[in-house]
C-alpha cells in the first residue's frame, strides 16, 4: 500500500502510471538536478607577505565595518586578491533593474534612489582598507536618464582626489547603449581600466541574459570606450557552463579582441540558487589551460582563465601584466588560474590544496 504525505505546490513525475509515484514540488526537483563540484575545484591558501597583508586587510575591514565585494559575494579568491593589494566595491545601491538568469542580485523596475553620499563614503572606505588596486562594480541602473553614468564618475573621482596613487578599475554597466553617457563618464576619468562583461557567447543571450543586454550591445560599447580611450586598459570577461561550445568561446574572444579589449578573463558558472540557470557542464582545466593560450595567440595583452577565475581576480596584476609585466598565471599561482605558461603542472593535474 503506498502512503501519500501531505505536500504543497507538487507536480506529480511522468511514471506512465505508477501508483507509487513520488511527489515533488519544483524546488526539490530543481535541486535534486544540481551538479556535483568536481574535484578540481580547490585552492591554496597564500603565504609569506601575501598572507600578512590578508590579515591586516581583514583587520581593516572588522574594525571599520566596511563591506566589499568580495566577501559579500563569498569570493574564492578573497585571500589572493586582498594579499595582493586588491578589493571589489559595488556602487549605486544592491538591487538591479535587470533580471539575468546566472546573477544573485536582486532586481526591481525602479530601485531606491542613489545615495547622494557615496562618492566621499566609498573614498573612505577604500582608503580605510589599504589596497593598492580598487575594482569599483556597478548595478544596471536602467531607471536612470543616463544609466547611472555620472553617479559613476563622481565616485571614482573622489577616490581618486582622496588616494591618488590607488589604481582605479570600474566594472560597468552597457548604460542602455547609451554611447552619450558613456562618454560622459569616461571623458578625463582618472582610471587604468575600464571593463565591461559580455558574460556569455552571442548564442546564449537570451538564455543567460535580461532581454535588454546582448552581445553586440556590449561589444558596441566595448569598441566605443577603446575609441574614446585609448590611453587605458580594456576588460571583459566570459562565464562558461552555460550551454556553449569549447569552438563558441575562442569566436568570442576574438570578436572581443577585435573590438579592442586587452585583458580578458575566463571563469566557471556556480548556480547561486536552485532558481538560477543550471549548470550545463565543468569544462575540465586543460581546455581553461587551451582557451587561455587561444587568448595569448588572439593577441590579448593579460589574460586569466580557469575554473575559480571571477572578472576582477588578480585584476591589479592584470593591469600589470597588460603593461609588460609578468603573466599573473606564473606569480605565485593559487590555483585559480590554470596555463600552459606555468609550470606548476599540478595545477593541470587536479592536485590543488584544498581552502
């Protein structure tokens, strides 16, 4: 005799009649479907200087109740970059006017209204925090005449005024296309990279991303950004596991490097929530070692590609790699990035240690 438990909001399983079926609602379906982390999804932790520098940032951090990035977002990375002198802040609120299927954010058609404060409090903070290199992200902030473009420059300009010798990197929005806007922000802005992620190949935008962002949008003001400044770098990024080809991400890449971006990084989709795309594969890290040597042959100037890769890892010693310094991958790799260049061959062995 089967006993049938008491559930809500349940779609019963296809089991050509089963009188056994088991019951589940979408959540638990949807769940049951995630994907195991292989084994390769492992780092180390860094040493020496690197590890005394992550204490002192964390330090900083505790005691002057700062929020970053990098912690909110439960980075991977966290130790790397802030022992290395870099942290990610996100500005112009924490609710998005876009609904994209991969991004943990949550999103509303008109958010709250920008803090008018924020420049000189994000001056603050990044200044309290003691890195070399600040990566400052933005929301889409479609509700805004211009995307959110000056609020965006006012920002940078007051952690510039306040720390001068701190690199400056602003991840942006595609400003609704608005070449006007963009080039408002850009014009005299005191940075050394300025990027912008096309987040997935041109076939899987409707898939990946809000109906209002697009491959071509983003390559539009990619392009567009390089004319109006070629004196800085240009970035973007590409997520992987979400349906595409090993064939689709080099054609990506050298769209982008057509349209004149120098640093590009390569990283694995993690499914925030069983309400979020699922991933479609873990690419293993040989083919990450292959795309970023497609990367290097394409012409890109620094490049970062593997599984626990995000768009601002190392993004600091990108920016140093891009000016003639030396490969990210070869400095003291935690594992992260994975490249024919380094000659750990560990780290394309699966032979991490373990956070």
């Amino acid at each position: 005799m089967s006993i049938r438990l008491p559930q809500t909001d349940v779609r019963e399983n296809n089991t050509e009649g089963c009188e056994n079926t088991i019951q589940t609602n979408p959540e638990e379906r949807r769940k049951s479907q995630r994907k195991r982390l292989p084994p390769w999804f492992k780092t180390s932790l860094p040493t020496g200087v690197s590890q005394i520098r992550y204490n002192e940032t964390k330090v900083n951090v505790f005691e002057h109740g700062l929020h970053t990035v990098c912690e909110e977002a439960r980075c991977p990375n966290i130790h790397d970059c802030w022992g290395r002198g870099t942290a990610t802040f996100m500005i112009a609120g924490d609710i998005c006017t876009r609904g994209c299927r991969f991004c943990a954010i949550n999103t509303q058609k008109n958010p709250p209204a920008l803090n008018l404060n924020e420049p000189e409090e994000l001056a603050e903070a990044v200044v309290r925090m003691g890195v070399s290199h600040a990566v400052i992200t933005v929301v889409n902030r479609d509700d805004l005449p211009d995307g959110g473009a000056n609020h965006y420059k006012n920002c940078i300009l007051a952690v510039h005024e306040k720390a001068p010798e701190i690199g400056l990197e602003l991840l942006c929005s595609d400003l609704d296309g608005n070449l006007n806007s963009l080039e408002h922000l850009l014009h005299d802005l005191p940075l050394q990279v300025f990027a912008h992620n096309v987040e997935c190949v041109p076939r899987l935008d409707s898939i990946v991303r809000d109906k209002r962002a697009s491959f071509d949008q983003s390559l539009k003001i990619l392009r567009e950004a390089k004319r109006l400044r070629p004196d800085i770098r240009i970035k973007s990024s590409i997520m992987v596991g979400v349906g595409e080809t090993d064939e689709e991400v080099v054609d990506a890449m050298r769209l982008l490097r057509e349209a004149g971006v120098d640093i590009i990084t390569l990283g694995q989709y993690l499914q925030p929530s069983w309400k979020h795309l699922t991933v479609d594969r873990f690419p293993d890290p040989t083919i990450f070692a292959e795309w970023d040597q497609a990367a290097r042959e394409l012409g890109f100037l620094a490049v970062a590609s593997g599984p626990l890769v995000r768009s601002s890892y190392r993004a600091g010693l990108l920016f140093d790699e891009s000016q003639g310094g030396e490969p990210v991958v070869t400095r003291d790799s935690t594992g992260s990035a994975i490249s024919h260049l380094n000659p750990n061959e560990h780290l394309l062995n699966n032979e991490h240690e373990t956070i």
